[in-house]
C-alpha cells in the first residue's frame, strides 16, 4: 500500500544543531516512515541567514534536491548560484558534487531532500578537513582525530563571499 504525506500536514521541528546558524527545520523522514530502506527522504526548511549543513561531499550517496518554495544559494566547487522554487539540482557522489545551502532571502527556502542510503557512506567536508562514516556517524579530523560533527564550522560565513551574505536581511 502507497504511503501519502502532503506538505501542509507535515509537522516541522528544528533538529536542534549546537550551532544555531546550522538549525534547520525538518519534516519527519518520510521514508523511514513508509518503510523504506535505502531511501531517505525529507522536507527541509531553512530559515533565513541559516546554512543547511556544512558543506560536504558524499562518496556513496546521492542526493536529490528539488527547491519547493523560496529561494537559497547553493555553494558547489563551481561557485555560487541563486536556486529557487522549481529547481532540481542533483548531486552525484564524489568531491566534485560538494554542496552547502545558504538561504540569502527575507522567507525561508522549503526543498524536498532526497538521498540515496548505501551500507556504508563516507563523506568529506572540505573546510574542516573532516570525515564521517555514516550510518555510525564516526566523525574523525586530521588533527584532532574523533571529533564532534560541528566542530571547525564556527567560521562557515568566510568561506562565503560577504555580497552573498549581506542579501539577506
């Protein structure tokens, strides 16, 4: 039986990132919720003057962004790029598909995020030099060793160019 969700219905809470600037709203993970098991699939809202995560790249997974409503820009090892409601950007695993939601508005920026969950997943953060094994969420940096997941992201905004960030208001 086909599992039905329609936007309006679905409760939205902060995941509660130590970093408030981090601390995005998500749905409930609607593929967990119909049983999936290799398919993630979430609702995010993110907040204006918030990053939706650190930027990051996958070496398994793939992930699937389709922006709903508002706008954000996307950082990607290309630059960056105003996406807005319609969008669909999709990111293949591998460093060349590195990416980081910024919302720049007044309103926030719902997207539908859809992943790919393979056993074993590492993923690279290039400003911080960390790694993290999912699903164990091992996280290691290459002085430090283990290390919590936000750890080096305290100065995110300057990777960031300060046009992009004075947008938003």
């Amino acid at each position: 039986m086909p599992h039905h969700y329609h936007l309006k219905d679905l409760p939205f809470q902060k995941r509660g990132a130590p970093m408030d600037i981090f601390d995005l709203m998500s749905s409930p993970r609607l593929g967990q919720l119909a049983g999936c098991k290799w398919l993630q699939v979430d609702i995010r809202r993110l907040e204006p003057g918030k990053f939706s995560f650190p930027y990051h790249a996958h070496r398994a997974s793939e992930e699937f962004f389709m922006i709903l409503s508002g706008q954000a820009t996307l950082r990607s090892p290309e630059g960056f790029r105003t996406v807005s409601a319609q969008e669909i950007v999709i990111f293949p695993a591998g460093a060349e598909h590195a990416h980081q939601l910024y919302n720049h508005g007044d309103e926030d920026c719902v997207y539908l995020d859809v992943r790919t969950t393979p056993a074993i997943d590492v993923v690279d953060y290039p400003d911080t030099g960390k790694v993290n094994i999912l699903p164990q969420m091992e996280i290691y940096d290459q002085k430090q060793g283990r290390c919590e997941y936000y750890s080096g992201e305290e100065n995110v905004a300057s990777h960031w160019p300060a046009d992009i960030l004075k947008q938003q208001k």
